[in-house]
C-alpha cells in the first residue's frame, strides 16, 4: 500500500453531516473526536450485518429462525469494531433488552420482504466515482438488485422508523447520492431507489430520472465547494437546529457556552484540499479513507 496521503473522499453521511452543521463536521473529519457508542447506531450495525449475511443462505432457508441464529456472530462482529460496547449497558438485562429489540427489527424485515424470491447482485457494496475529476464521493450501499430485464434497483435497510415529510429530504438525498456514485463510477442510472424502514415496516421507492440525479449531483458539487472554501479559510461555523439535542458536542460548541478545541493552521486544507491522485486504489482503502 502506498504511503502517500490519501485524497479525501465525501460520503452521504459526511455531506448530511456539512449540511446540518459545519463545526460538527469539522469535529468528525478534521479533529477526529471520540464520540460515545450510541445503541440505536450500534444496533442498527447488528441487524444490517444480519441481514447482509442470511443471504448467504440458499433460496428457501432464508428464514427467521435462520437470521436470529446469525445474531451472535453478529454481535461479535460490532463487538470488534466497538471494544467499549458493553459500557453502553447498565446491565445485563439492559444488554438482553437491546439484543430483544434488534430481534424485533430483524423479524419486522421478513414483513416487508420475503428473502427466498429475491437473489442480490451484490451485498455490502462500496462504491466510489471522481465527480468533474477532481472531488471524490463514496458509499456503501446496503444491497443491488438486478431484474431480468436488466433493471438496477438499491436498496438501503434502516433500522428506524420513516421520516415525517418535513424530515425526509436528508433519506431521499442518501439515496440519490448512491445513484450519483453509481452512474458515474459503472455508468448505470438505477431504475429504483428504495428504504426499508424496519422501525415501522414502511417501504420508500422513488424512480429517479437522469434530470433527478443531475440535480442530486448539482447539490453535491456544491457542497463540496463550500467545503473547500471552509477548509481554505480553517472556517467552520455552527448552524443550530432541533437536531443538536442529539448532538454530542455541545460541550464544546459555541452556541451553547463551549469552546472548541483550538485548530492547527492549515488542518482543514491537510484533509480536504488534497487533490485526488490515488483513484486507482482499492476499494478497501476507500472504505477506510480517514475523510469517511
């Protein structure tokens, strides 16, 4: 692997994250903060891992007796990735509660979908693309479809419930921000983007047209500019919203009486203006970029 510095590379996570408060990103991808283990995240890792792997599965044993005996494998996998996992829980029985509630999520997927009529192209997938060659974007995307007809559908598991109208612009961009990815890296326009949310059994499906995923990949583009123009100035300010109750910097925001940790000059532009050279590398290594 080549020691040079990797180019940064903007996911739909990161750019949500920009969109809703410019500090907070800083926090994530330029100081690198800790941040606590958060069960409903966490949780949520257990069953996509879950429901990844029971397709591992021949067609006619994809059961739910056979994706809850996938849990404890399951558990060690978050386990791994999340040493500190059992500091989340008071208790045992705290812990076992959490592992009942992902159950539930688990046998709420088989009420939305029956796993023995569908065979996925491709599971787990990461996927990355050079927009106007020179800002990177990446993701993962849950699972691809491929319909006889040769039709591409993505398909993203949330393990929350759906969003109230007001509150689903940032899922819908999620989703279109893979199509953008997609099309540009394999040239491929999805013909379906669609959210299981298991939190509630609601399934989201939207038909992108080119001229959706134009705009999608417009708004990006922006985003990334204004990025950069931040990361030009070691600019990031706070935008406050209903969301920062959930936010676990308060304590170090200005907005609420904090004061952030002071930043290196030039940090931003060390993580954020460099150009990207590396494009032909693994897709492991940009599953770990540092700017994810």
């Amino acid at each position: 692997m080549s020691s040079t510095r990797r180019a940064p590379a903007l996911s739909p996570s990161r750019a949500n994250d920009y969109s809703q408060c410019p500090l907070m990103f800083r926090f994530r991808t330029i100081d690198r903060l800790p941040e606590p283990p958060s069960k409903a995240a966490t949780k949520g890792t257990l069953v996509h891992w879950v429901l990844e792997h029971l397709y591992n599965a021949p067609i006619g044993r994809r059961s739910p007796e056979a994706a809850h005996a996938l849990v404890p494998n399951a558990l060690t996998a978050v386990q791994a990735r999340t040493p500190d996992l059992d500091t989340m829980f008071e208790s045992e029985a705290d812990k076992k509660q959490w592992l009942a509630e992902a159950g539930k999520l688990i046998d709420r997927y088989f009420t939305l979908e029956d796993p023995n009529r569908l065979e996925p192209a491709e599971r787990e997938v990461n996927i990355s693309a050079l927009l106007d060659g020179t800002m990177r974007i990446k993701g993962i995307i849950d699972r691809v479809d491929i319909a006889p007809s040769g039709a591409v559908r993505l398909v993203d598991y949330k393990t929350g419930k759906a969003p109230r109208p007001q509150y689903s612009a940032s899922a819908a961009f999620q989703m279109r921000f893979y199509a953008v990815a997609m099309r540009e890296a394999r040239g491929v326009t999805p013909a379906m983007l669609q959210l299981n949310y298991l939190g509630d059994s609601q399934v989201l499906r939207n038909e992108p047209t080119e001229a959706d995923l134009d705009q999608a990949k417009g708004k990006i583009i922006s985003i990334w500019d204004d990025i950069r123009r931040n990361a030009e100035r070691d600019e990031w300010r706070p935008r406050t919203s209903k969301l920062c109750g959930w936010c676990s910097f308060q304590s170090i925001c200005p907005s609420f009486g904090g004061t952030p940790p002071e930043l290196e000059q030039g940090a931003s532009a060390k993580v954020w203006l460099e150009p990207p050279t590396l494009f032909d590398r693994s897709m492991s290594e940009i599953a770990d970029d540092p700017a994810s």
